[in-house]
C-alpha cells in the first residue's frame, strides 16, 4: 500500500531563490566571450584601411570598457538565477500592489508581439508596409473612443506619467492659443497619483492639492474656494487610491469649468469602472488610461509600458504628431496639425503593447470589459470582508459607500499596539512568496497599506492572501520582534538603507562601490 | 443587474456560483449593490459598443495574425532606415532573458521578494557606467528623447540658470520634444552646424555663450551621423563660463569612439534601443543619463537609481533606491520633475547585452559597423551625380547623400528602392531642406558586403533609370 502524503499546510513553507549570486564583474574571466558580431569581409576592409586612424585623438577610445568577460551559458545562468529571485504576476497573489493594477498580462498576446512583423519593423518604413500595426492603432483607438466617450486619442506617451505629461502639455498649448496664459494654476487632489502634481509643475504651473473631507472625497467647498481666473485645469483620478468613487466628480468639473480651467480625468486605473462609468458623461476635456494597468500589459520591473490620451474635438488639434488617419483604403499618418503640441516621444508609441492591449480587448469584448470591472469590484470587496477580521487593521473614512476597485487601509492600531510597522509587514510578507506594498507618500493614512484584487485572482487566491496578512499581524502580536528581524526566507536579510542616501556612502555603479569601499583608487 | 453567460479564462470568479457565494459572504445580494456610490446620472446604461470579440483563444491569434500579415518587417527586407530607431542584431539571450515571466510580469517590487530585478538593474547602471567611464547612471527614463530633455533641465537646475545652447545637428523630432520639454522657464539659443562638415559652428557658438548660459547641448554621433571632432573644445568653451557640457551619445559606438567625458562632458545621455532591443516600430527605446558622483549633481536625476549596501548578513548585496526623497514618488511636486514607469526591462535587456559583448564584442563591433559605413560612404559617393555633403569627416552608423545632381528627387528614389525590396533611408528632404534632395542612410553590422553592393548598384540603376 502507498503511504498517505498528508495535506498540504495552510501556509506555503515557501523560500525565495537564494543563489548568493555574485555581481556580474565578480563573474568575468578574461578572454571569455558571450557572444561574436559578425566578421567584416576582406573586401570592406582593404578598401576602407584602418578608419579608427581617421578618428582624432581625442575621439578614439584608448581603454576598451572594462565590461565583464564571460561565456555566454554563465550570461544566461546569471540572469536566470537573478530572475528566480524575482516575483511576477505569473509567480504570486500580486494584489499587494495596490493603484497598480497587477492583472494577468496573457501570454498570447507576449507570444504575438514577438512576431517578426511587429518586432522587427522600423518606425519610418513606407506606410504601405505597416498597414497591419497602423490598422491595429486605428482600431484601438476607436475602442478608446467608446470606452471614455472622448472624441480622439494619441497612443504615443511611454507610460501613465507621461500621458499625464502629455495632457498637462495640450492644457498650455489650449490657454496659449486662446490667449489666457494668465492661467498659471492647476489644482489636484492628495489622494490623485503623485505624477498629476508632479507633471504639472514640470510643466510650469503652481500645484494647488485639496485634502478629503471626513467622509473621504476631496472637498468641494475647498474647490471652489481655490478655482479663480488662475486656475488652468484640474487633474483629478477617480476612483481615488482610497477606492472611494467621488460621486460630485460632475460638480467638481462644472466648477472648473465656470471659472474658465479645463479638466483632466486620471483613469490610469479604470479597472473598476469600465463600462460602468465614463470620463466624457462627467464633463471632462482630457482623460488617460495606463495600457499596462487596466489593459493587462505587463509591467516589465517598471516599463515599457504605454500610456494613451483622450481628449474632445475641442482639445484634439493639440494632440501629438502624428496622429493615424483612414480614407477608406488606406491607414496613414497626418502631420499636418499646426497647432499640435509636436513629439512626446520618439515616432508613435509603444506599438507592441498596444498590441498587446487590443488583443485582450478583442479577447473580452464589450460584456468581458464590465465582467472584467465587475469581478473587480467584487474581489475587491470580498478581500476587504476578509481583511478586516484581521486585528488591528482599519479603513479610514466611511463605509457607507462601498470601495470600488482598491482599498486603502491602515495599521495604526497594530503598529500602536505592537511597535510593527506598515512596511515591516511587507518584509515578512515576502517570506510567504507575495508582495506587499504601503502607499505613495506622503503618508496621509497612518500605517498604510493599498490593496487591488483585479478580476484575475481566485477566491482562494484571495483567502490565501488574507490568510498570509492574518498569520503575520498575529506573529505581530505574539512577538513584534520577530517582524523587526524579517524576512527570513528571502533572498536577502534587512538592508542597511541608510548608506543610500548618505553622498559618502551610496554607490550607483560597481565601480562607484570598489572606490568608496577602498577596493579601488 | 448585468447578466454574463460566459465564464472567462482570464477570470477565475466569473463562475456564476463562485460569484454568488462571494456576494453571500459579503452580505450583497448583487454586485449592483457595490457600484451604488456612482450616481445614475454619471452610467453609461448601455452595453459598450464595441467589436465582437473572439472567445477562443485560435480565433483571436487568427485575426491579430491576418492583421500582422500586412505589415512587411525589416528583416524580410534589405533595410538602411535608421534615424533614431536601429536594426542591430539582437543575440537569443537578450530576448530569453527579457522574456521570463519573473521579469516581464513584475512590477515596482521590494529589494526582499524582486531582488533580481534590483540586482539586474544596478548591473545594468554599472555596465552602462564602464561604458561611459561615469559614477552614476538611472534606472531607464521612456526614451532619447526624454533622457535629453531632462539632461538640460538638471544642467539648469544645478547652475541655476535657465538659458541652454543646442549646438549643431538635431533630429528635428527630438528638437520638438525638447522645446516643449524647456518651454516653462528656459530660453534655448540654437547654434547652427557648418553646411560642409556638418560639425558645429565653434565660431558662432563662442559668440552666444555668456555666463547666464546653463549648458550647452550636442550630439555624437549627431543625427546625420557625423561625429563632432572638436567635441573636446566645445566642452572647454562651456567650462570656460561655468556652464555644463551635456551630451547625448549612441552607447553602441562607445567600444571604440571615447566616452564624452573623456572631452569634457558633465551629463551624458542617449538612447539604449541599439544595445539589444528589437525596433518594435518605436517601441524599443529606453532612455539613460550619466553623470559623476556628485551630489550636486545626483540630487538633480528624477530617476530612480539603485544601489548596493550591505545586509545584516555577511557576503550579501542589498539594493535600494538612493537619495529616494529627491523624487515625486517622496516629494509630488517638491520632487524632480517626475518619475514612474519607463522602460526598466529594457535597462536589464541593456545589461544582459552588455554582459555578452564584454569589451571585446563592443570593440569589434564599433570598428565593423565604422568599416561598413566608410564602405558604403566611397562606394555611393563613386555613382556619378551622387554626393556626400560630409565626405572627409568620420562617421558612425549613418551619413547622409545628396541627389540634387542627378534629376531625381528623394521621393522618387526612394519609390524605386521599394519596388526592388529595398528600404531606403530617412527622406531628409522636408526635415532639413538646406541639404536638398537628401537621404540618411544607415549602416550595421547586419550588413554584409553584398548587401552594401547591392544598395550601390540598385541606386545607380534607379537614377539613371
């Protein structure tokens, strides 16, 4: 008879990889090679004569870099081991990544953009050969269209800060053309994405940021108290990073409006609102959505990613050049857009994510984007229910209304009961092969931590998540020291953090770090 | 309530009595009743209209496929496109590594459970700054572009001063982005480059320096391919009034055109797309900037940028973000300009390509494509009508042709090319109508003698034509 394996544990015993792998120069081995370029032919060469001679003196590299030198199974060995270090989407419950939309990117689409016909075509190839890529644009930005109910779109910014970047841009460009340059003023909310206030000062315009009022929703009163002949738009995300859905959110346009400033709808994550919701029914001039967050993109560490702008017919001759155009036969490029705010960013955008992003669109249709939104929600709202039979956790603000797509909650009463801090929970979360994250700063919510389940996680996905917050809040409670020394199955140990932001002590590069620690001169 | 009588594979809980059991244990008995905060007015109330979706996973690959079908790639032609966007070989272990779902699907990450990816990061800064001879070196912005733009917002930042010089050759959709990038406080003087060198007018440039200048700007390899051999006395012109030398370079030359600090210059920045990573018709970029370990200097990068200290344990590397606070991640609008994500994967791409070359691979390849395109510089200056306008000065990767002698204009030419398979260069002809009928060429290692010859050969038959 066969021994009886028994149940797995509750928990995953999990370790991360720990391969105590080496920086890659501590790897090199003089006169290995990972990798030969092709060999330039005789023929080239006689005829040519040495051309490094033609260069002067001072152009000519003297000292080859000093690149590490390996062979290329230890290249590959290297960056495999670094990756097993690492957790993405395809590896864990990524629902810690609260505002950020951690969704399963599928791998159809990876595999489809990998198509020599979308990797390998050059930006500036005869339009007739790219009909297929400028077909897939066009089409998306209809999709655009129906989804926000805005009028055109560019699908050119590099990611959601840059879109963000690239509407604040059409804003200064529409005030300059109608000769209000006066209107030097945009005013945010604490709880929109960091980059509304951080790209509109950038771009030249004093940040007002309005607070939440008891219940949570940025304050009218002091809307309207802050809009005057100065103001040049509001940017504001809705659902906010607490979840909560403003529902004055038309007020608060009307309000911009009658002073005379345009407004600019964050929908970076629209996740819970596809469908349901749209940008143009509350009144608004601009929107962007973030192609890697609600439309499934993967994040790559941090990008390439793809951002896309929507904007009325009011706003749209401003938009970037160029803009893709359809005759009836043929998809083309239109330049010819004089008062446009020109490039920003090489050529037309990230074309393999918007692939990407039209392939799991026309995966899901209209009906899969509400499920998509509405599961969501819902996962969402099951987790909260989950989470806050956990000790020492809270939601700030009421809950009459429910949260929509994220929550952001707060361990004030477990840190004030245990000494343990929000992000310490994280240090040990990775012990248990997840992540974690507390919320963009500042730190409006004590002790935070932002949640987003999206529609691609399990209800037992999210009861393993839950109970992984639970077991660590109740190791919290029997020994706060115990977190302070987490984590333990990780791939590395606490990290003396402090060295980074001491001059003497931080080092960006290898050989930064060989100086400052007396191994090199 | 919306009725769904599907259940979708890229939805776990769209089950119908995996929903309903959610919803009893939340104590909802639809999920309507979650949406409630959102007034009637602000719905849609109607289906969006959009296209039929394809529900089978082979029916979607069969329609992005015919769709694929119309475009015609590089690679299945012979192509000499380059301004900005490059086709250099791109070895297997750059797309291997690129591709594992460890990296590809992970995120903004915690130096405890993404170490990997900080590890990979802060190599890639580190190869990046070998390459560079630099201390310091970001996590990628989006692109050139960007990494440009910025380069002359720190030079201003850091002098406290807002008058910037653009000196000599820039693509004129760089030059858009970096005008509007500038436009809140900064006053750009343009200098312009020498009609038949294509060099920078030192001259001119030595007359519109004064001490309120920031910087001054230039490319090398710059945009027509041309490389500024008095780059060490511009960068003496720029000290001279305490200004910043500021440089944008092609990193793939670097293995044997000497790094710009090695003439001078203070912030170093570029375009990574070269270094292993596919055209993706423009979405290949990533952009870097390079400077010394100043903390003048590094307290002015939006970026991220990773770096190494120890752990509470002997022989491990710890990762983490350095100087974190001069960000608008800590600070919003207090931060520098703005940071978020960009193009990091291909920051480790980058550092994975790097790894393969090592200094021989980067040396023999800079030396090649130098060959390859003096060989197609003489051979198409030797069709009669044809000219180089910048002959004598060396080149990188690219050069312009003049065909203002030979009757046809660059349209026509470029026509003629395509009917033969051919991909033609950049038509300069709009964008910098001073140089005439004119096309950018460019040249890599992917090019072989005959695949040079080839160009030759069709071009002389297509303007004779």
């Amino acid at each position: 008879m066969i021994e009886v394996i028994q149940p797995k544990p509750k928990l995953r015993r999990f370790h991360q990889a720990r391969w105590d792998e080496p920086i890659i120069f501590e790897l090199s081995q003089p006169g290995q090679r990972g990798v030969i370029p092709p060999a330039v032919e005789e023929g080239i060469k006689n005829r040519v004569g040495d051309v490094l001679q033609t260069l002067p003196k001072n152009l000519r590299r003297s000292i080859p870099p000093q690149l590490p030198e390996l062979s290329q199974i230890h290249v590959l060995r290297h960056y495999v081991r670094l990756s097993q270090e690492n957790l993405g989407v395809d590896l864990n419950i990524d629902v810690g990544q609260g505002t950020c939309t951690m969704k399963y990117s599928p791998k159809v689409n990876d595999q489809l953009s990998r198509s020599t016909k979308i990797q390998d075509l050059h930006p500036l190839q005869d339009e007739n050969s790219v009909q297929g890529i400028l077909e897939i644009m066009y089409r998306l930005e209809e999709i655009f269209k129906e989804i926000s109910g805005m009028d055109r779109f560019t699908l050119q910014p590099g990611a959601g800060s840059a879109a963000i970047y690239t509407n604040v841009a059409m804003i200064r460009a529409y005030h300059a053309y109608h000769g209000n340059s006066q209107r030097d003023e945009v005013i945010t909310t604490i709880f929109s994405h960091p980059s509304n206030a951080a790209c509109a000062k950038t771009a030249g315009y004093k940040v007002i940021t309005l607070y939440p009022d008891e219940n949570g929703y940025p304050d009218l009163d002091a809307l309207k108290e802050a809009v005057s002949e100065r103001t040049a738009a509001l940017l504001i995300t809705n659902p906010e990073d607490t979840g909560i859905f403003n529902p004055q959110i038309d007020q608060f346009v009307k309000v911009v409006h009658e002073a005379g400033g345009l407004c600019s709808y964050d929908q970076a994550n629209a996740n819970g609102i596809l469908g349901i919701t749209r940008a143009r029914d509350a009144g608004f001039d601009l929107c962007h959505f973030n192609l890697h967050k609600t439309f499934s993109t993967p994040h790559g560490c941090g990008g390439p990613a793809a951002g896309v702008c929507g904007v009325t017919n009011e706003l749209a001759p401003f938009l970037p050049v160029p803009t893709v155009e359809f005759d009836g036969k043929k998809y083309y490029f239109d330049y010819d857009r004089p008062l446009s705010i020109g490039k920003v960013r090489p050529f037309y955008g990230v074309a393999q994510n918007l692939l990407k992003a039209y392939a799991w669109i026309m995966s899901l249709g209209g009906d899969g984007l509400r499920e998509v939104a509405e599961i969501a929600v819902l996962n969402n709202n099951y987790l909260m229910k989950k989470i806050l039979e956990i000790p020492g956790v809270s939601i700030p603000y009421s809950l009459d209304n429910p949260r929509i797509e994220q929550i952001r909650y707060s361990w004030e009463q477990l840190s004030e009961d245990t000494g343990v801090h929000s992000e310490e929970i994280g240090y040990r979360a990775a012990d248990f092969g997840t992540h974690y994250w507390t919320s963009h700063h500042p730190y409006i919510v004590p002790e935070p931590m932002t949640l987003e389940p999206t529609e691609s996680y399990s209800k037992e996905d999210l009861d393993e998540y839950a109970a992984i917050i639970k077991n660590i809040v109740e190791e919290a409670y029997r020994d706060a020291d115990f977190i302070h020394g987490a984590p333990y199955n990780s791939t590395v140990h606490r990290i003396h953090q402090e060295s980074f932001d001491d001059p003497q002590s931080w080092a960006v590069t290898w050989r930064a770090y060989k100086r400052k620690s007396g191994q090199t001169k | 309530m919306h009725q769904t009588s599907f259940v979708h594979p890229y939805i776990p809980n769209s089950v119908p009595e995996i929903k309903q059991k959610m919803l009893e244990e939340i104590g909802v008995s639809n999920i309507e009743e979650l949406y409630r905060s959102i007034p009637e007015h602000l719905r849609l109330n109607r289906p969006l209209k959009l296209p039929q979706p394809f529900r089978s996973e082979y029916e979607l690959v069969r329609h992005i496929e015919g769709l694929l079908s119309k475009n015609i790639s590089a690679r299945e032609r012979l192509s000499f496109l380059g301004a900005g966007c490059y086709q250099h070989y791109v070895p297997a272990i750059c797309d291997e590594i690129n591709s594992r779902g460890e990296f590809l699907t992970a995120y903004a990450g915690e130096p405890y459970e993404d170490h990997g990816r900080f590890q990979a990061l802060f190599e890639y800064e580190s190869m990046m700054g070998e390459l560079l001879n630099m201390d310091v070196v970001n996590v990628p912005t989006y692109d050139g572009f960007q990494a440009s733009a910025t380069a002359i917002r720190m030079a201003c930042r850091i002098t406290g001063r807002n008058k910037v010089i653009l000196a000599g050759v820039i693509g004129k959709d760089k030059l858009s982005k970096i005008m509007d990038y500038v436009q809140p406080d900064i006053e750009v003087v343009q200098v312009p480059f020498i009609e038949s060198t294509g060099l920078i007018n030192v001259e001119i440039l030595s007359s519109l320096i004064s001490r309120d200048c920031a910087c001054i700007y230039f490319e090398n390899p710059n945009y027509f391919g041309t490389l500024e051999i008095n780059g060490e006395e511009i960068s003496a012109i720029a000290h001279q009034f305490d200004a910043l030398s500021v440089v944008s370079v092609n990193p793939i030359s670097l293995g044997v055109i000497n790094p710009p600090v090695e003439y001078g210059a203070d912030i170093v920045c570029g375009d990574i797309q070269p270094l292993g990573i596919h055209m993706y018709y423009g979405g290949g970029h990533g952009g870097f900037i390079a400077t010394q370990d100043d903390p003048r200097f590094v307290m002015e990068f939006p970026s991220r940028l990773f770096g190494v200290a120890a752990t509470d344990v002997a022989g491990e590397y710890g990762f983490g973000d350095v100087a974190y606070e001069r960000t608008s991640f800590a600070k919003r609008e207090e931060g520098k300009e703005w940071v978020g994500t960009a193009a990091a994967l291909w920051g480790i791409t980058a550092g994975v390509y790097l790894a393969l070359m090592g200094p021989r691979g980067m040396m023999e390849l800079g030396e090649g494509i130098m060959q390859r395109t003096r060989y197609a510089i003489e051979k198409i200056g030797e069709i009669k009508g044809v000219k180089i306008p910048f002959y004598s000065i060396p080149h990188f990767n690219e050069f312009v042709v003049n065909f203002d002698q030979t009757g046809k204009s660059t349209q026509t030419i470029l026509e003629k090319l395509l009917q033969r398979d051919i991909f033609g260069g950049k038509d300069l002809s709009r964008e910098f109508s001073n140089l005439g009928q004119a096309i950018l060429f460019c040249v890599t290692e992917n090019h072989n003698q005959k695949d040079i010859d080839l160009l030759v050969s069709t071009l002389a038959e297509v303007i004779h034509d």
